[in-house]
C-alpha cells in the first residue's frame, strides 16, 4: 500500500509501454487520501520476484571504474509517453484544455501542416509567464545490499536538494538569449526573431513535497560503486520502478497548471535490470485529470535523475536529464506534438517523429552545456531547435542556430528517415 498527503484525484494511468508493463493500469477514483509524512512502497505479494531475488546475505554494490556505463555499451535515453484519452486529445487541438498555461502554432512542410502546443505565453505578447513548480524527492532502499559497515543503502535525492534548486534550470545564469533561466534562454532563442523583447517562460520557486520511499526488492536492481570516488549508482528494472509512479502518482496533491517534477539521485532504468539496455534517465507524459467548468484537465508530469560526476562519462553529469525533460516538456507539453520524421544526427541511429528537443544531440559527447553557479558547474543539456525539426532553411532562430546554447552541434535541418 502507498500512504502519502492529500490527493485531488486518483486517476486511470500507465506510463508503462508495452514492453515493460507490470501491472494492471489503476482505476480511477476520487476520494482524497490522509497519510503520513512520508510513503514506504512495498511491490505487490503476489508479483513474483526474478531469480536473482534469491541470496544468502547482504551484498556489496559492484565496484567500477569512471565511465563505466558508457564502456559498457549504456546509452543515455529518454522517454516521452502521452496517456490521454482520445477526449483529452481532442481538447488539446480545440484549445479546451485547464492545464499548464500554453500556447498554440503550426507549420508547413511539404504540403502538411504541423499544429504544436507550447509551454508559455505567445512570443508576440511580451509577457512573462511563470510555472508553479512542485519537486517531488524520492528516495530508494536496496533490499539484499548493504555497505562495509552493514547499513542498508539508500539512494535518496533530499540531500542535495539545495544543489538541484541553485541550478541553471531554476536559477539565471548568463547566455547569448539573456540572463535567465535555462529553459527560458533555450526557448528565446529559438523564437528570437518573433517574439516581443520581454517574452519569458519561468519555472517558479519549487515547493518541495514530501519524500517518497520506495523498497526494492532484491533482484530488482543491481548496484554499482565507482572506485575513484565510492559514488553508488542503480540500474533499476524499469517496469518495477514505473509500477510504483503509477501508484505514487495516485495519491500525490499536483498542481494542475503546474510541473511536477519527481526526482531520483543516481537511478538509471533499463528492462530488468540489464545493463545492456540502460540507461533510461527521464520521461515526461501527460493524462487525463478529469473536467472543470467545460474544460478537460490534463495533468503534466516529468521524472528524470541526477547523474553523479564520472558515473555516465564526458559531460553527461548533474542535470543533465533534468534540463533534458524539462525542454522537452516546455516544447510538447501533452505529448502531442508531431512533426516530419527525423533521424538521429549522431549514432545510435534511429528515427522518431515527435517534437522533442534535447532526443537529437542527446548521444553527443558534447551534449551536456557547462554553465556555473557559486563555483558549481552543472552540465544542462544543449537542446534542438524548433526550426531543426521544420527543415527550415535558413534558419529564423537566433545567429541562423539549429541547436542551443552550442550552436555548432547542429549545422544543418534534421534528415528525412531513411531505412537500414
């Protein structure tokens, strides 16, 4: 069972794909939930647990060098999911819809039109919009691992809280768009050239709510420990892990017109563990919230994970993900946001046909941008512009740019899809 605050809704949701679903999707409800002050979330008794649950005592995490999950083969992934109802949908492109504030645009290309919805104001207007912020703080315990001195290991965002808060996507840092927020400076430069002088899009002040604990099970994750610096890293089942959101976000007291945004410390995702499909980092999706004076409410929502220094290799580091799904979800908001099919600049190669900004140079070795804050340098990803994904050449973004703030990333629009 999962205890937590008070809860405005209990909602049908999966952010599962079928390729990693565990469980049934919830039935949906209405009635608010008291609990405590924090959430312990145990898997259900009759889930079975894998092979590797079985174990004679405690174990130690796996020692491994500096960049051992990209030696290993690790890709750095992200994921994006739209789990509204066809109704919601149709809100969406009616402009019916009480969510995070948004406007709405489209463009042309070989004879189709592209509709997108965007977080914010319209760039035309001038006016500052500013997004009420949650952070939800989840911490995991490892049943079966234990350190040198026999104490259960915990992977737990809360202490670093303060360093994620002074980071570039909450605080102003300097860059060729202005001194802002991040995300803001990203979406100023792609919309330069047609947006009013005063144009901003801000994430409030966070509100931190309460921790939530999760117990995983032995043989649901496996543990790793870099050698250089005793840094502990998990690759966790990615079905397990998704399970316990769906059930978390039940009973969670979210601001509709807000972000969420669940964070992890060190937590990478992958199929059963297996270190050959790691590592997914972050997702964002959006579902239905149920209806208010004519107006379907759709719930946003981001999860993504701090990266420990060295765990992942060259800038991919701090909040890289983070950033990662935050311009993303600044740029497609309800997941549904189609745009040409594009291929992936840089190898793995691969296709997809959605807006999402940071998915293009998200493999380069230069994907994380250094920017510092009180003598911390955090690695915000550089983001694709939205005139990539339009092939639009020349391109109207700030200095002709199709990526942001390095913008020798990408040269040239996105390539049509071409099969191997």
């Amino acid at each position: 069972m999962v205890k937590l605050g008070q809860s405005l809704l209990l909602l049908t949701l999966s952010l599962v794909w079928a390729a990693i679903a565990m469980g049934q999707e919830l039935a949906a409800n209405s009635e608010p939930v008291d609990g405590p002050a924090s959430v312990r979330t145990e898997i259900a008794r009759n889930t079975a647990l894998p092979p590797a649950a079985a174990s004679s005592g405690p174990r130690s995490p796996i020692d491994v060098e500096d960049d051992f999950l990209r030696l290993a083969g690790a890709q750095a992934h992200f994921e994006s999911t739209n789990k509204a109802s066809e109704k919601a949908n149709l809100a969406v492109a009616q402009n019916r819809v009480l969510s995070v504030p948004h406007f709405n645009s489209s463009f042309a290309f070989q004879s189709r039109t592209f509709p997108y919805t965007v977080v914010g104001g319209n760039p035309k207007n001038g006016q500052t919009t500013t997004i009420p912020t949650q952070v939800i703080p989840i911490a995991l315990f490892f049943e079966g691992y234990a350190d040198e001195n026999g104490n259960p290991i915990v992977l737990d965002i809360t202490p670093i809280l303060s360093t994620v808060m002074n980071s570039p996507s909450f605080r102003p840092a300097q860059y060729p768009t202005g001194y802002t927020q991040f995300g803001d400076a990203v979406q100023r430069a792609q919309f330069f050239h047609a947006m009013s002088p005063e144009w901003h899009t801000m994430l409030g002040t966070p509100a931190v709510l309460r921790t939530v604990n999760i117990e995983v099970p032995s043989g649901f994750a496996t543990l790793y420990r870099m050698r250089s610096s005793g840094t502990i890293f998990a690759v966790v089942d990615e079905g397990f892990f998704i399970s316990q959101l769906n059930t978390i976000l039940q009973f969670e007291d979210m601001e509709i017109t807000g972000l969420p945004l669940a964070l992890t410390r060190n937590v990478f995702l992958a199929p059963k563990s297996e270190m050959r499909q790691c590592c997914l980092m972050g997702f964002h999706t959006s579902f239905d919230a149920g209806e208010r004076s004519g107006l379907q409410m759709i719930q946003t929502f981001v999860w993504a994970s701090w990266i420990g220094s060295g765990i992942f290799g060259g800038t991919v580091s701090d909040v890289t993900a983070i950033s990662h799904e935050i311009s993303e979800w600044f740029n497609d908001p309800f997941n549904t946001n189609i745009v040409p099919d594009w291929q992936f600049p840089t190898p793995p190669a691969g296709c997809q046909n959605n807006l999402e900004t940071g998915d293009p140079v998200s493999a380069s070795p230069h994907a994380g941008y250094p920017v510092t804050i009180e003598n911390f340098t955090y690695h915000p990803q550089n983001e694709t512009l939205l005139q990539w994904f339009q092939r639009k050449t020349p391109s109207d973004a700030i200095d002709r740019a199709y990526s942001f703030p390095d913008e020798t990333l990408l040269t040239s629009p996105a390539q049509p899809c071409t099969p191997n």
